[in-house]
C-alpha cells in the first residue's frame, strides 16, 4: 500500500469533508494529514508520502486558499516530485464563481507537475456546470471538485466515486 499524505487548506469546511472522507477510506494516520494552517512547516514534509493528495478550496479570481501561496512558492523554487503521485481536491462555486470554478485546482496542478509529480484522480466535466476553470486539463478537471452551496445534493456520490477511482488507479 502507498503511504499517502494529504494537504489541505479548508476555510469553511468543504475540503475537510472531502479531507475527512478520505482518511477514513484509506485508512490514514493523523499525521498524515497536514491542515496547512497548523501542521505545514516547509517543502520537506512531501517527501515522507508516494501519494499526496491535495486540497484547497477556491477564491477570488480562481485562486488557492491563502495557506498554499508559501508552499506553492517553495515548491516552484527546489521541489522534486518525479517520483510522488498526486490527486487534487476541493471547493468550488459554480454560479456565484463559474467562471473560476475549483481553478485553484488547476493551479495546484500545474505547481505539481512542474515539480515532476504524476496527476491522477482526472473526474469528467459533464457533471459539472461552470463557464470555465483552470482545472479543465484536456477535457476533463484535473481533480474532484466540490460545490456544497449548489450541488451539495451530488457531493456524498461525487466523493465516493472520486475514492474508487483513486483506489483502482493506486491498484488498491
């Protein structure tokens, strides 16, 4: 089994339930689990984990949470992630900000894999409505993306899809 470490930034408590959701799945240690507020210390804590799978709600004009700008840069100036696996994960607003919906995701996306990490856990757009997103890759969202203020009717459906796959894509 991958040791996987997740990284999340929650401001009103989407990404947790996602975050808390896949501790449980995945059988996950507590201090596998960085609350960027709290627990972040520098770029070094990625490398204890093969998997990491990251979350952030978005803001704005599709920006990350603000816990991620420092570890963002970090990773930008000297990280190697050639050998890690990523997934990403979080909150978004599809009316009130469709046309930034989840982008902090694709922004992640394009940190890590600058980085050298392999993307995984890609979800298919046609669930979603949004005018745009930085976190359409090819089609598809580069990560699962939530909107508990509009379709939190699909959230429990879209979280448990979302574990499947990422289980099959880890080959667990």
């Amino acid at each position: 089994m991958a040791n996987i470490g997740i990284f999340y930034a929650s401001a009103g408590g989407t990404t947790k339930i996602i975050t808390d959701a896949l501790v449980e799945a995945f059988d996950i240690d507590e201090d596998s689990v960085i609350f960027m507020e709290d627990d972040y210390d520098d770029v070094e804590q990625f490398d204890d984990f093969d998997v990491l799978l990251i979350g952030s709600s978005t803001w704005g004009q599709g920006d990350t949470h603000f816990e991620w700008v420092d570890p963002m840069l970090e990773i930008e100036e000297d990280a190697d992630f050639s050998s890690k696996k990523v997934a990403f994960f979080g909150a978004g607003d599809c009316r009130k900000h469709g046309e930034h919906f989840c982008s902090a995701l694709g922004k992640l996306y394009n940190v890590f894999t600058k980085a050298g990490a392999t993307p995984i856990g890609f979800v298919p757009k046609e669930d979603y409505i949004y005018e745009y997103s930085l976190a359409e890759i090819d089609g598809k969202l580069c990560g699962l993306g939530i909107d508990e203020h509009n379709e939190s009717d699909k959230t429990q459906t879209r979280v448990e899809k979302w574990i499947e796959q990422l289980k099959k894509e880890l080959g667990e």
